[in-house]
C-alpha cells in the first residue's frame, strides 16, 4: 500500500541524525573491524588528517596517538582550534577554517565534514583545544552535546586533542586490528618527512619520503635500485620488480587514494610516453609498464574527490586558476628523461625488462584470445559461477558488502548457493585441486581452464582495479585436502595477482568444526576450546556432531554462518614477507626444508597444548 505524499511526508534530520541514518555516505561501509576499510578506521583518519594538516602548514612535528580499550587518544602540537569555535568546529556542518585556501592552502578535508561524522558515529567524543595557556573542551555523545567547559592551562602546548570511541549500537561488536592501523601511520610520515607519529609508544619517522615507502613495502627484490624525483607540489618513486601485474601507491595531499583519479592515470600515461621517447621505439604500454612498482604524491588546491572517504581524485587542475594535474605531471616526468640518460645502467635493465615482457605477451597471444573466448561463457547461467546482482565495481551502496566463494566440489558449493544472499555473495566452483602454479610464467593462467574462468570471474585480468568483488572468499574443507586447495589458491593469487593480497580483497571462510545441542539449544564452535565450553553449559550429555566438509552442513544451517556473523580471517603479507622467498618455501622442491619445519611447529604445538 502506498502512503499519502504530504506535508507530514517532508523530515528535515539534525546533522548527527542524518550521519547516522546514512552513514555510508561519510565513512563508506561500517564493518567491525575485520576488514581494512571498514569505517571505525576511516573514523580515525578523519581526526589524524587534521593533525596532518597542521604539520604541512608548518605546526607541530609530532602527533601522539594511543588505542585502549578500543577508544582512540590522537593528540597533535599544531595551532589548536580557536577556542571560541571548538563546539562549531565538532558539531556544525560545513563550519571550518578549510574553506580559506590562505589558511589550509593545500589540505585534504575541504568540507567541513569529517570530524563532525566522527562525533556523531562515536558513544563519546571528547575535543580540547590548547592555545597561548587557555584551554576549552567540550564532551559528545552520539553527536549531542553534554558540557562545554573552559579553564587555564598553563603547563600545555598548543594544539588539539581528541578522545573518541565509535559507538557499537553502529558498528556493532567491533575490535581494532593494530596491523590495519600501522600502514595508514606509516603512509602519514611518508608522505610528510619529518613528522614523528609515536602509536602506543612506538615511533613512526620517515626521512626520504616515497623513497622509504616503496623500500618499506617492497615484498620482492627490485631489478634496479628505486629512482626517486621530487618537486615542491609532485613526488615519484619507481622501479620494477619481477612480478606480472603493476603495483601503484597513489596519494593526494596526504590522502591515500587507493582508487587511483586524475593523478595516476596521467602517471601512466606520462610514463609511457616517456618511455617510448627516451628509446625512440613504440613499445606496447602494457609492455612498458609491466611489473612497474611506483608511488607518486601530489599536492594541489582545493581538490575535490568523488566520495566523502577520498579514494579517487576527481579534480583536473592543480588549483582553482592553475594548470592541468596532467599537463603537470607530463611536464615534470621530463626529470625521468634526463635521469635515464645520466644513468645508462638503469636504461639498460628496464629496456631489457621491457622486451623481455614484449616476447612472452607475444609468446601467450594466442593462447590469450581463446581463453577469453571460453572465459565469455562464465555468466549467470553457467555452473562455474553463481553470480550476485551487486558488485565492488559499481556505485551501489551496498557494494562493500560483495562477496564471492570460491569452493571445490558440487555439495559445498550447492550448500553456500543455497544459503548465500543473491544480492551481494556469488560462489565460484572449482573442478578438483588447483594446480601449483609456482615457476610458472602467466601463460598458465590462460592454458589452465580453472585459472583462467576464475581470473574472468573476478575481472582481474588487467588487474585489481575493476575487481567485481570486495571480498574474496576460500571457502575449503577444514581437512589436509582443504588446506592443500586454500595453499594452491593463495600460491596463484600470489604469483599472478598479489595487489589482491595487499589491499585486503583475500580471505579465508571459518566454518564451525562441531555442533553441540540439546533439546533447547545448539551452539557452533570452531575450535575444541569453545566445543569444550559448550559441552559445560548445555550439560546433560548433548550431542555431538563433528562436520567432516562443507557439504554435510545443510542449507539451513549454512546461513548461519555466511550471513551477519560471518567468520573471516584475512590473508595478509606483513612488510617483511618476500613473496617469491615465500613461494619458494612453501612450494619450492626444497622437501626436507618443509619437513623440518613442519615438525619443529608440531613440537610447539605440543608445548603450547600441555601448557
């Protein structure tokens, strides 16, 4: 039935009930913090970018930033907000000082917005500004004012500090990663050399800028060593490793934008050409920029960005009356001409990288056009993939929650189907075992019927950029052969497409090992510690079901476990994992070196258990 459309139809919400009625719009998704980008994260950027923002305008060179009890203490030594407007500043939209560009001429929070979504979406939110021995701070709740109170302060310097805890009647029963946290710390003094961030007593300090970051990050050995160019407003470090897809870190006044904008594909673009000038030969852009590893920062006026979270720059020009960012970034990669001709040693390996790229692109040509023929046929209709209506490539609302599993054999992946959520949770099947792709050349990934329809699945074939899915699930057995197939799966991605391990698109599925009930009540566990747990509270001799395979969880009890409360580990590469040192190991033909350490961790595992 349809309601009257009147006058009582129209609402106007108050700012903090709108943030929280659509928070989405602000922080993107939620989350509980499993996820990298899940929004108590986000919450904590929108504070620290203030902090940033100070120190690039040349206020306070150290932020101090501590997390307990799941409640976030981020104290800078800028300026410190005028007192006066404190409350404003946390609790009125669009009321900042970023709105004069003389003041914060090149920050990256230009509405007004961020600080104030904080407030809204935290149980208690506390600001205090610090100014020439004056202090001020006023106390929030859900966005709501509860007291406002100005005293002396003699003995602190100036600046802002900020006490905040995210509210679980929005986030839900949440947990902060430190491992999430540390990167978006570490990208902060990259991009800001000599700025100190000291996170729970540890200190975060880079000197050389993009330079250290690609040094940081690197998971393989570089074919030559990082060339770093820098200007005022433009910084660019590059070099190339050894594998197959291009690894971009993109970064806008400060703002990590994971989805790339204006900046990057001018990058691109500009390199390629350059490239090709400095050789005077027409090679193949994907030729030129294959296993390309390469950060690039910029600064511009004003910028503006395609969401509230600020992962993809939308603005064309480095400022309101300025030159083109492309125009820009053209003119400035005339520095990677002149650094080529300087050091003939590095022209010398990248060309040689280059036509080496160039002879297996031709060498798999063929074999690439009939995979794609037969990767057409992987639709909504066919048994290899069920498909969901929304995917990460899209602008729906609901595409953070996109999910594929990728599952072995007809009884799991017919029990997930059938308890998946159609709208967002796809599942991939797979025909038997993956084959181990380690020492293989991607040529395989097209000759290999799996590899190739999974690849098309995921349209990851140009890389991770156009991804369909946020979440990419193994969904195995918990037994030897399962965790064979989770090794095989992992091997391929971190062969062929690592990006997807490094932006946090990887997981695996946790489904319970046993079922105990009685008449009144069942209770799931993962582990023998919550399987003993339950026997103790459900008493008088319940049942036991240990599950040997996905397929033997029925469709009913599946959605158990892939819906609200859905069980994810993340699969992650730390900054001091070598990805080819890693796939050596792990699947390398050095047996008795696997062997030896398979029963020394058994041994521990021993210990721990008699512990």
């Amino acid at each position: 039935m349809i309601g009257n459309y009147s006058e009582d139809s129209i609402k106007t919400l108050d700012w903090q009930e709108h943030i929280r009625k659509r928070p989405g719009m602000y922080i993107g998704k939620l989350g509980d913090g499993k996820s990298r980008d899940d929004g108590i994260y986000v919450l904590i950027k929108e504070v620290l970018d203030n902090s940033i923002d100070e120190y690039a305008m040349g206020f306070g060179k150290t932020i101090i930033i501590k997390l307990e009890d799941n409640s976030i203490t981020i104290r800078d030594y800028g300026r410190g907000i005028p007192l006066g407007k404190l409350v404003d500043v946390a609790s009125k939209m669009n009321t900042g000082a970023k709105y004069d560009s003389k003041v914060f001429k090149k920050s990256v929070g230009l509405n007004g917005v961020g600080i104030k979504a904080v407030n809204a979406l935290s149980k208690s939110f506390n600001i205090t500004a610090y100014r020439e021995g004056e202090a001020r701070i006023a106390k929030f709740s859900q966005g709501n004012l509860l007291s406002d109170d100005s005293y002396k302060a003699p003995d602190k310097k100036n600046g802002t500090l900020v006490v905040f805890a995210p509210d679980d009647e929005v986030f839900g029963k949440y947990n902060f990663i430190n491992d999430y946290i540390e990167p978006l710390l570490r990208n902060y003094v990259y991009l800001n050399a000599g700025l100190t961030i000291n996170f729970n007593g540890t200190k975060y300090f880079s000197r050389n800028g993009l330079l250290d970051l690609l040094e940081e990050n690197l998971n393989q050995e570089e074919i030559y060593p990082i060339i770093h160019l820098k200007d005022e407003d433009l910084e660019i470090a590059i070099t190339h490793g050894k594998q197959y897809n291009e690894e971009y870190y993109s970064f806008v006044n400060g703002q990590n934008t994971t989805q790339g904008g204006i900046h990057l594909s001018s990058f691109r673009e500009a390199y390629v050409k350059t490239i090709r000038d400095f050789y005077r030969k027409d090679y193949d852009a994907a030729d030129i920029r294959q296993s390309i590893i390469a950060a690039i920062s910029i600064r511009i006026e004003e910028p503006i960005f395609e969401s509230q979270t600020k992962t993809k720059l939308g603005s064309r020009d480095m400022s309101p009356d300025g030159v083109s960012v492309r125009n820009y970034i053209f003119d400035f990669m005339k520095r990677l001409d002149d650094f080529l001709h300087k050091n003939p040693e590095h022209a010398d390996i990248l060309q040689k990288k280059i036509l080496s790229s160039e002879k297996e692109r031709k060498a798999i040509a063929g074999v690439k056009k009939l995979a794609r023929e037969r990767a057409k046929t992987v639709s909504l209709h066919n048994k290899k993939l069920r498909d969901c209506r929304i995917h990460y490539n899209t602008n729906d609302e609901k595409r953070f929650e996109s999910t594929i599993f990728i599952t072995e054999g007809d009884s799991a992946s017919g029990s997930i189907t059938k308890s998946r959520n159609v709208s967002t949770q796809a599942v991939f099947s797979l025909r038997g075992k993956p084959l181990n792709s380690y020492g293989m050349s991607k040529k395989v990934v097209y000759e290999n019927e799996e590899f190739n329809l999974l690849q098309a699945a995921l349209n990851i074939e140009e890389g991770i950029e156009n991804i369909r899915y946020q979440n990419v699930v193994i969904a195995t057995d918990a037994d030897v052969d399962g965790m064979h197939i989770r090794l095989l799966l992992i091997t391929f991605f971190l062969q062929f497409f690592p990006d997807l391990l490094k932006r946090g698109h990887l997981f695996i599925l946790e489904t319970p090992l046993f079922r105990v009930r009685n008449k009144k009540e069942t209770i799931y566990c993962y582990d023998d510690v919550e399987r003993e747990a339950a026997i103790k509270k459900l008493k008088n001799n319940p049942e036991i079901t240990r599950f040997k395979g996905l397929g033997e969880i029925s469709p009913g009890e599946f959605k158990n476990f892939i819906g609200k409360d859905i069980r994810l580990a993340p699969v992650t590469l730390s900054k001091a994992d070598s990805i080819s040192g890693l796939l050596e190991f792990f699947m390398g033909k050095n047996t008795p070196d696997r062997q030896e350490f398979i029963i020394n961790n058994l041994r521990v595992e021993e210990e721990l258990s008699q512990d």
